[in-house]
C-alpha cells in the first residue's frame, strides 16, 4: 500500500456556535465554545491517521503551550510529528471559528503564526525524511512560493501530489501543473478561473476552464451534492451523503484524506470518490475539526447501511 505525508499547516481553533452569523457592529453570546486542534494540514494528516497507518506530517509550530502539546497530540493520533518544527519565540497558527448552530456552516479567520515559517530552509531539511512517502497532500496556509516549490520538487520525483487550494487565490499554469489533482470547493473554483459556480453546469465549466490554465485532474468538492471529478479525458459526479451534519469545519480535508486513503489501496476513481465522500459527511456529526473523523471501519459501516433518505 502506497504511503502518505501531509505538508501544510497547523492551527489550533477557537470555536463558538453561534444562534446565527454576527452582523456588523453587533455583539453576541455564543452558545458554546471549545479549543480543538485544527489546521487545514493537521486535520488531513490526522483524518488520514484515523483511516490507515503510516501517515506523516510535515509542518511548523510555535513554542507555546498550545504548539507543544499540539505536537504531542500528533503523536497521539499516530501521526509521525518527526518532521514538525516548533519555532522558537513562535505563536503557533490560531483559527477563530465561528459555527452557525442551526445550519453546522461556518466562517473561519485564520492567523498563521508559526505556519509562515514553513518555508524552503525548513522543508529543505526534512523533506529527505519524507521521501520513502508516494502521496502528498497540500494547502495553502503555508508559504505559498514553498509549496509550489515542493510540489514540483515531488510531483518531477513521480509522486502524486493532491493540492487543496485553500485559502484560495488564483495560482500560475506552472503551480497548477505540478498538482497531480486538485480539489476547490466551488467558492475556491469561482476565485481560481474568475466564474461563477453555481449550478452543475456551471461547475462542469469552471473545471473545463481551470483544465486549461494548466491542471491536470480537478476534484471538484460540492458539500453535500458530493463531488464533480474532470480530466482532459472524463468527467463524472460522485453522489454526496444525506446527514444531519452539527458543524462541518474541515469536511474539505477529511474529503482530501479519505480520496487518498481510497486512491493509496489503488481503488478507481468513483470509488476513491464514494469513499471521501462518505469521510467527509461522517466527519461533520460533532463539533470541531477532528472529533468527528471517522474510523476506517465506520466509514465501512456507514456505507453498507447508508439508505437514500428522499
Ligand atoms: O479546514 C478547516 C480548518 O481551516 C480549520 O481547522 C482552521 O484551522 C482553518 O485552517
């Protein structure tokens, strides 16, 4: 079975549900609040964990008390934290979320910290460490001038390299080739071609369109519609899972681990599809980014038993 590191950032999230979004100029009593350990990089890493072994994480922390009890969690979660940092004099990155209570949709600012520090000198030093790993999984909370250095770095080694590009902005051909496939949700499609993305039609589009500036295979993630997959050759749709979801921060990454998990057994693409999709709907039955990622064997369980619900 193939191996897979993660490479991206780390965040620890303050989250309060909220009885609806705040307004401007208004305040609010939150209905409740936790601190969860978070990141676009650290959820990927450990919903992956959760899933199949073996997985690494490549990353940075700041030498506070949440950093370094984030970096033993890590190791908790079975996630091999060899080749996270923890910079000295450093907060680590910090993400204030909040989750609306009736829908589980959320807002997310997001401050990088340690993340910024990221950058090629560290990357460079542990990259080796990481080597013997066949799939990649990025984001862009990291500096994104060493992201794309590092995916071409493994994408040119014959990796498989799989770009989350999110926080989104609009990336070159050259950043876009060195993905193997890349996965916007709609609003992160809408900002990298400039169109809009709001029905499937519209979606197919938008896909056509980012195919041409450059990428290889896009993933589109549609929430609860399920996801949209588009190469020069095939185009299909992957039907989502009907769940009452509570809070559905970090769906997009428990998507991006259980697409590699499935495609790292070798499964085809609609299955590897099926599967993320299953990992993500699972992953927002509770609070938080990671409380709720599944086990292999729930998401086992879960699609033997699933049922339309009309
Ligand atoms: O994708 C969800 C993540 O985005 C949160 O955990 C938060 O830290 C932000 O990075």
């Amino acid at each position: 079975m193939k191996k897979i590191a993660v490479i991206g950032s780390l965040n620890i999230d303050l989250v309060s549900r909220v009885p609806y979004f705040l307004r401007p100029g208004e305040t609010l009593q939150g209905l409740s609040f936790h601190t969860f350990m978070g990141g676009k990089g650290g959820n990927q890493a450990v919903a992956v964990a959760r899933l199949t072994p073996g997985v690494s994480m490549l990353g940075m922390l700041g030498d506070d008390q949440n950093g370094l009890a984030y970096h033993k969690y890590l190791e908790e979660q079975g996630v091999n934290n060899q080749a996270v940092g923890i910079a000295k004099n450093s907060i680590s990155g910090t993400a204030v979320i909040e989750v609306d209570d009736s829908t589980g949709d959320n807002r997310i600012i997001y401050h990088p910290g340690a993340n910024l520090l990221l950058n090629d000198m560290h990357i460079q030093t542990h990259l080796l460490q990481i080597m013997d790993h066949d799939i990649f999984l990025f984001q862009l909370e990291t500096p994104i001038d060493t992201v794309e250095k590092t995916m071409k770095v493994l994408f040119e080694a014959g990796k498989t390299t799989i770009l989350d590009p999110a926080p989104a902005v609009t990336l070159s051909r050259d950043f876009l080739s060195y993905a193997s496939f890349i996965t916007p949700n709609e609003t992160e499609l809408s900002i990298l071609t400039g169109l809009p993305t709001d029905d499937e039609d519209q979606l197919y589009k938008a896909g056509e369109a980012l195919l041409q500036k450059g990428a290889r295979a896009i993933i589109i993630k549609a929430g609860k519609q399920g996801a949209y997959y588009i190469d020069s050759n095939q185009r299909f749709a992957a039907k989502g899972f009907t769940v009452k979801a509570v809070d559905t921060t970090a769906a997009g990454d428990s998507f991006n681990a259980g697409f590699a998990t499935a495609f790292s057994r070798g499964e085809a693409l609609p299955q590897a599809l099926r599967y993320a999709n299953a990992v993500a709907a699972l992953s927002t039955l509770k609070t938080g980014a990671q409380p709720a990622m599944p086990t292999t064997q729930q998401v086992e369980s879960f699609l033997s038993s699933y049922h339309e619900i009309d």
